[in-house]
C-alpha cells in the first residue's frame, strides 16, 4: 500500500474578488523512499497542495477530496491529532529559511526544542542530538554554531538548518517547498545533493517543489507538471522529459533558454498564466493553447496514457507531439 | 489606492466605524458652520437676568451662572477648537512634513539632526511649551495654536521621515533617479503621493489630540481668552459649581469626547480605506 | 549624438567601491565592505555584455555604478567618451538620456501612484526639450514598440500582469532611444513562460534599435541566450571574461567552471549533477592576500594563496584570472 495517497484534492480559497480553485482534481500517490517533484509556474497550485498537505492552509480555505497518510485522511483529522502528524511523519521546509527561524533564538534551542516536546529527551541529550543533527546535515563545527544565532549564518546554512529540524522527528515524508530559490547556484546544488542523500540514506520519501524544470529533472523519480490548479501532465522523470506530450509542458520546456543552446529564437507562450478566481470551466490552458477547440473550452480533459506512467491531460496529444514546440507556438 | 474611486466610495459606506468618525465629524463641523451666522441663543454677551436656567425651550440645554446659552456657546466652542485644531495641524504638517522630507531626501548629517531636534522637542508636552509661550507673549488664542502647532512638527518630522525613507528604498525612486531627477522633484513627484495617505490618517489624529490640548489649555486659562467661548474653559467655569449643576460641565465634556472619538474612528477608518492590504485583511 | 564605432559606448577602469559599514565598537575601526575591487572592461556599440555571480559578488553595485547612482571610490566610468565623475550636474542630467537602466522588480519599479503614460515618460520630463504632445506621441511610440497598446498609457501599474510590467519598464528605458540600457536581472522575477517574451523582445529591439546592453543576471543561460560577450564576477573582481560562446565551451577559471557544472540542465535525468562547489562566497569585509577564490577552488595551489591571479589575455578575447587557466577542465 502506498504511503501516501491524495485522491481527488480541491482546495478553494476566499480571495478578495470571490472563490479561487487553487487546487483542483489532484490526485497521486506516494511510495516509501520514493521522491515526487511537482513543477509549474506562479500560481499553479503546488504551494497549495503542499500546505493542503500539512494541513496548513490559510484561513478560510476549504478542501475537499481524500489525503490518506496510511490509514488516516489528513483533511478530515481534527487540529490536535494533526499536530502529532506534522512534524513526526510530515515535516516541511520552505523557501525563505530566515523567516522561518526565529531571529532572537539560538540555533540550538530552535533545533532542540521538537527533541524536548515531541521525543521527549532531557536537554542534555537533546543538545547532543542536535548537534549530531546539524552534523548531519553539514554545518561545519556544528558544535560552536549551536550557540548562534540565525543572522550570523549565510543563507545556505540556514537552509540547512531548516533541514536539520526537519529531520528532527525522523519524519516519512519531507515536503520542500522551493527549498533553493533563494540561494545561489553553487549552494542550491549543495542543498539538493544533501536532500537527495539524506532521502536515500534515511529512506524517507520526499516531495519537492520548484519552479525551475532544471532542478525537478535533475532530483527526483515522478514529476507532476501543474497549471491552473491541476496536474497537466505526470510521469517517471526519464520518460516525462524524453518525451514531453502536454502543450504547455513543450511550450515551457521550448520556452526556456538553456546553457549550451544554439541562441536560436526562443519559443514563447502567448500570455500569462491564468487568474485562479477566474478559471475557464474546460482545459485551464486553453487560453494559451494553440491548438484549442470548443471541446478543450466545454469540459476537463481527461488524462490521457502517453508511455508507461505517463499521462497527459489533453485531448489533443497527437497533434501536440506531432509538431516541434517552435512550430506548435509559431 | 487613489486609482478607482468608486470603490472607494463603496469601501467607505461599508466600513462601518468610518461612517460612525465621519457623522460625529461633520457633525462637529456643521455645528461651528452654523454659529457662525446663528446661534439658538447668546453665546457670548452676559444676560445675568437669565443665569442658571434649566433647559427649556428657549434655553435648550440651560444657561451658565452668567446667563449665556450653553448649547449656543458650544457651537460656538466648536469653531473655536476647530480653529484651533485646524490652524496648529496645518503648522505641524507643513513645518514637520517639510522638514521629514528633507531629512529623509538628505540622509546623513542632515537627518540626524533633524531628528534630534525632534527627540529635543519631544521632551516639552504642548502644555509646557504654552507656559513657556504665555510667558513670552501672553496667554490667549493665537498662544494655544502655536504651542500645538509646534508640538505637532516632531510628530509629523518623524512620521514622514519614517515613511519617506521607506519610499525612498524602492525601486521607482532609482529608476526617477536613472532619469536625471534630483531630490526635490522626487520627493514632489514620488515620495509624497505615496505617503500622503498616511499623512492624512495622522492629521485627523493630530486634529482629535489637538482639540484636547486645546480644551486643555484653556481649562488652565492659557488659552482662548473671554468672551470667546471655548469647550475647555467652560469645563473650568463649571468645575465651580459642579455640585450644584453637575450637567454644565458634563455638556462640553461629553461634545468633547464626542469630537474626539469622531476623529479618531475617521483616522483609524481613512488608514483602513487608504491601504488596501489592511482592508483587505478585515 | 552618435559616437564614432572607435569610441566603446561604456568604458569601465578599475572601478572601486568600498563602503564602511555602521560602527560597532567605539575603539575599533568600523568595518568596510569591498564590493568592488578594481573592475574594467568595455562595451562597443551594438553588443550585449552579460555579467554574472552569485550574491555578494558585486554585480548590482556594478550596475548602480555605472548608472551614475553611486559614486565609485576609484576608477571611472566613461560612456560614450564622457567621464561620468566628472561631470558637472547639468552636464550628467543631460547625458543620462543615453544610457537608461532596468530594474528586477517590475512591481517596486514602477510607482504605483502614476499612470503608464507618466512612468514611460518619466526620462522625457528631465531634459524639457520635448513638448508635452511630442512626449505622448513618444510614448504611444514606444509603447507599441514593446508589444504593448497606446492606450494603456492611461491605465495604472496595477492592471498590469509581471510580464507586462515590465514591458513598460523597457519602454520606460528605451522612450529616450539611449544607446546603452543596463538591465539589472530583467527576467528573474518572471515566470519561465513570461521570461521568454521579455527575452525576445530584448533581442528584438537590439536588433531594430542598435541598443547596447549590459546584462546583469545570476542566469547563465539568460545571459548566454543574450549577450556577446560575459564577464564573470567573484568577490567584486571579474575573474574570467571573453565571448560568451568561447568562455561557456571551454572555461578557463574553475570558478566559471563550477557555476556552469551547478547549473540544474532539465531532460538530463536524475543525479547527474556535478559535484558541488564547497563552502560559500568568503565575506565581502576583508581582502586577503592571493587568489579570492583559493578557499573553495578544487584546483587552489599553494601559489594561489600567496599570489593573486591578475587578469591576463588568453589570446581571442578571453581573459581570465588563474594561475593555471590553461589546466581548467573543459567538464
């Protein structure tokens, strides 16, 4: 049985200007020491469906649909039970670690204090716990940095950090919400070594999310491409990006520049991405889609089989992948 | 945001405690229009034949011990503290919003003693700063407005300084800047229209604080001389016979209060309706 | 004024900017901060010239430089032949319509508070050479040039999408026809599918205007897909320059080496990442001897630490700051 099975997720938001289906007809399933990337532009959903997750919407959003954590539906687990779930069998990591430590604690009473409240340790063998921890995770004289304070580290080791507390409670499955977009080049790919080794090493299962195609391709085993609040397409990582079939996905894979290209003209997608408050009833791309017609705009499309695993949701696959993304977006 | 007014309107009819500041304002203001040309009785002129009346009619909330219409001497009052507030606000905002915006166009040593100078100022209460006043020029009307007056730069010196830095750190200020701009057309062009709303917020609080003071003043005899009426000495002439009737000095008491309360829910509403992301939150 | 092709639109040498930072202890000297160690380089008329680092490598306050918004502590910056530190206020308000800059942000970049049509002609109100109907032909000119229409000149910031917005910055840059724009991470705060049209379009109006442009970015393939030429930056020195083809096939300092090793290239599949550089930037407060890179370099010799690297001429335009240039892999 899987680890982790999301069945038919639908967050809806209260925005300013009426409901918003940040989140619509997700579903996946996670195994144990498998790795998940969910990729897709600024208001796709993914956030969303992480923090539907960990049972950490914001106020006044509803959900609907299953999120099984082995035998319990997270969504409909009261707050108290929850509580218990996040952090010791779902831990989290953001994008910006300085804000998610706080400014005015040590180090090492942040990454001490789930040891003392969750398992339970006296502060003694807390402390070493925590420096083993930080060890772990590959801060440099993890002993001395215990007594610092989050501004005297760089934006890496805060990162780190994150992790570290993160692991804390030896959590099954570690959620990493763009974990390396505020970093540089050279410590996001430290920061992604380190994920990808604790995952295998300590056999959690890991979900990361990103923008950046680049970095889902290079770390993980299934990717889940969003648009609009719902998976467009979704596929182990080698057949997903040897053979990518939705529209969007080819636009946005054509649409990138990339080292080593031939500098030719790149493809581009007409507009912008869709307002969450305002999506069409059928397909959320058909706005953008060049070959859309009155059955894209009626209903959703299905997901279709492409390869092994590898699904699209689009009712016009063939002529997607008949034609190279210059032409389709020419 | 300026942009669409008419959800501005909307917003505001909605925004309940704005609409409750708004009508004890206006309020205020119409009273102090009207007695400018009527008044139901004599505010001013003693009438010792008609002292001590209880409301009638005639006298609609009675007369003091000199015999004057205590409901015409506050419309009146109002235009005295209306006056006042208006006169003392307007020096403190030009003077400190001037000096915030230089401090903050500057930086260096210019700000810092632009806000020393505020820091200093900030250790003298209106209060003491009129004493201080009194002894130079005398005690009367034109005293109270300049001790507000003067007390209010450093509350608008600061205020503006600590929001026109912030502007002052965006990128549409280094983009005026990369266009050839100097100081004063960006402060003109950029800096003030993005903080004008928290000015105005300020302003109305100031003006509430500054009614207060007012009344302050002249409950101590500092401020508007006899015969103008004002709310704070006709608080002071009752406090005398506070046993024997207690209603006169709870009269301009409670319109002072009433004031006051006005402005400050018209204050806290303008902030709410001038920043989206606050309304928003609500 | 059009400059003769001999003289290089922008002529950067040995730009230093050093900042001290606030004290923090009465008896000790308060800190500096080195952002820039000495900086040269020049841009001919109709190039592209990409600049990239990681944070703290001095490229942002590159750019402030040479828009004339900081003073350096050494060094000049000549555009189109002038001086711009030495010249009189006048003299650079009047000069500034040749040179215009965009900014990161297209949400902090334009004031909220003015409409399109004021914000695009915001570099037109400095010199008033231009008379307020010839200003509003201008801008509908420009506006359209960008791919936007006329008449969202009267439309505010906010009814703009990121992507657009930042259309209208470039109009904003491009309304006094400049002949260089320095663009600070143009694209990075745009979604991938919105990077792509900002990305053309800069390409486009290169190619219908003649502008030269320095190119900031942390994006190696950005500025690959843009520029002519690169310069690397570490630690506030450019450490490896040269045609951006040339430099990205076949680096030739192991810092420029490393950058593109840590690129995350999608289709490649999983786990073929390249070992990772160690440690991070060293702090901006200190200058030490011999190379700025030796701490986290894989090749760092003894030499590297006593010896700092100068800038040398590998031959076709690439220059690098290595000892042992030639011994970098090509990866």
């Amino acid at each position: 049985m899987s680890l982790l099975r999301v069945e038919n997720l639908e967050v809806t938001l209260q925005t300013s200007v009426g409901p918003a289906r940040a989140v619509r007809d997700v579903s996946f399933q996670l195994e144990r020491g498998q790795s998940l990337g969910i990729v897709g532009e600024s208001g796709c959903g993914k956030s969303m469906t992480a923090l539907a997750l960990m049972g950490l919407l914001p106020e006044g959003a509803t959900t609907a649909g299953r999120v099984m954590l082995g035998e319990d539906d997270l969504l409909t687990m009261p707050e108290n039970e929850l509580c218990g779930v996040r952090g010791n069998r779902l831990a989290m990591i953001f994008q910006e670690p300085m804000t998610s430590l706080n400014p005015l604690h040590t180090i090492g009473a942040q990454v001490m204090e789930p040891l003392l409240l969750h398992r339970g340790l006296h502060k003694s063998e807390a402390r070493d716990e925590a420096y083993r921890l930080l060890d772990q995770v590959g801060i440099p004289n993890a002993k001395s940095r215990l007594d610092n304070y989050p501004h005297q580290l760089s934006g890496g080791q805060r990162q780190r950090v994150m992790i570290a507390l993160a692991l804390s409670c030896d959590p099954d499955i570690l959620i990493a919400d763009e974990p390396t977009t505020a970093l540089d080049v050279t410590i996001q790919s430290q920061i992604l070594d380190l994920i990808e080794q604790l995952v295998s090493r300590l056999g959690m299962s890991l979900i990361l999310i990103s923008h950046d195609l680049g970095v889902i391709s290079e770390s993980v085993d299934r990717v889940m491409v969003m648009y609009g609040g719902t998976v467009v397409e979704s596929g182990p990582t080698q057949s997903l990006f040897h053979a990518l079939a939705h529209p969007y996905t080819r636009g946005l894979f054509a649409s990138m520049p990339r080292l080593g290209g031939k500098r030719e003209r790149l493809t581009t997608i007409p507009g912008t991405v869709p307002d969450l408050a305002d999506l069409p009833t059928g397909c959320t791309f058909a706005g953008r889609c060049p070959l859309v017609t009155e059955a894209c705009r009626a209903a959703p499309p299905p997901r279709l089989p492409v390869a092994d695993g590898h699904e699209a949701a689009c009712i016009h696959l063939d002529l997607a992948t008949a034609a190279r993304p210059s032409e389709l977006f020419s | 945001m300026s942009g669409p007014g008419g959800s501005f309107l909307a917003r505001a009819l909605r925004h309940r405690s704005f609409m409750l500041g708004g009508a004890l304002t206006v309020g205020m203001l119409g009273m102090a229009a009207i007695s400018l040309f009527w008044t139901p009785g004599e505010a001013i002129s003693l009438n010792v034949a008609h002292r001590m009346r209880p409301p009638s009619l005639e006298y609609w909330l009675g007369t003091d011990k000199f015999g004057r219409d205590i409901f015409s001497m506050l419309m009146a009052g109002a235009q005295n503290s209306i006056t006042v507030g208006v006169v003392a606000v307007s020096i403190g905002l030009v003077a400190g919003v001037i000096l915030g915006a230089w401090a903050s166009a500057k930086r260096g040593w210019i700000e810092e003693a632009v806000m020393r100078f505020s820091d200093f100022s900030f250790a003298f209460p209106a209060i003491l700063s009129a004493i201080m006043l009194t002894a130079i020029i005398g005690p009367g009307g034109v005293t109270s407005i300049l001790a507000i007056g003067i007390y209010n730069i450093p509350v608008f010196a600061r205020l503006t300084r600590g929001v026109a830095n912030a502007v002052w750190a965006r990128e549409f200020v280094l983009a005026a800047r990369a266009a050839g701009k100097g100081a004063v057309r960006i402060t003109i062009e950029h800096v003030l229209p993005n903080i004008l709303s928290i000015i105005i917020v300020q302003a109305t609080i100031s003006f509430a604080i500054a009614i207060l003071a007012e009344a302050a003043l002249s409950y101590l005899g500092l401020g508007t001389q006899p015969p103008q009426p004002s709310w704070g000495r006709m608080l002071s002439e009752a406090q005398a016979l506070i046993f024997l009737a207690p209603m006169q000095a709870i009269y301009p008491g409670v319109t002072i209060a009433l004031s006051v309360f006005g402005l400050n829910l018209l204050g806290d509403g303008l902030r709410d309706l001038l920043d989206p992301r606050l309304a928003r939150k609500r | 004024m059009n400059a003769p092709a001999t003289v290089p639109v922008l002529a950067v040498e040995e730009l230093q900017r050093h900042y001290t930072l606030p004290r923090e202890h009465l008896f000790r000297e308060p800190g500096k901060v080195y952002a820039l160690n000495g900086v040269s380089f020049e841009i001919q008329p109709g190039r592209s010239f990409g600049v990239v680092g990681e944070s703290g490598c001095g490229k942002s306050t590159l750019a402030r430089t040479v828009m004339a918004l900081e003073t350096p502590t050494a060094g000049t910056v000549r555009i189109l032949g002038h001086d711009l530190f030495d010249l009189d206020k006048d003299a650079l308000r009047a000069l500034r319509r040749h040179f215009q800059m965009v900014f990161q942000d297209p949400y902090g970049s334009l004031d909220p508070r003015h409409k399109v049509g004021r914000v695009v002609a915001e570099p037109l109100t400095v010199s008033d050479e231009v008379g307020a109907r010839d200003r509003v032909e201008k801008v509908a000119d420009v506006l359209r040039s960008v791919g936007l229409k006329a008449a969202d000149m009267d439309k505010y910031p906010h009814e703009f999408s990121g992507g657009q917005r930042q259309r209208i910055a470039i109009a904003r840059a491009l309304v006094t026809r400049p002949e260089l724009i320095v663009a600070d991470e143009p694209v990075s705060a745009l979604d991938v599918s919105v990077q792509a049209q900002v990305l053309n379009l800069m390409r486009d109006l290169q190619d219908s205007f003649g502008v030269t442009y320095m190119l900031i970015s942390h994006d190696l393939a950005v500025v690959e897909y843009v520029c002519d030429e690169v310069a690397v930056m570490y630690l506030g020195r450019i450490v490896e320059r040269g045609r951006t083809e040339a430099l990205f096939a076949r680096p030739s300092h192991p810092y420029t080496r490393a950058l593109l090793d840590a690129v995350p290239r999608p289709g490649v599949g999983r786990a073929k990442r390249g070992a990772a550089l160690k440690g991070t930037v060293m702090s901006q407060t200190a200058l030490g001897t011999g190379c700025a890179f030796a701490d986290r370099c894989p090749m760092a010799k003894p030499r590297c630490l006593e010896e700092a690297p100068p800038l040398r001429d590998l031959g076709d335009h690439h220059l690098s700051a290595c000892h042992y240039a030639e011994d970098v892999p090509a990866g």
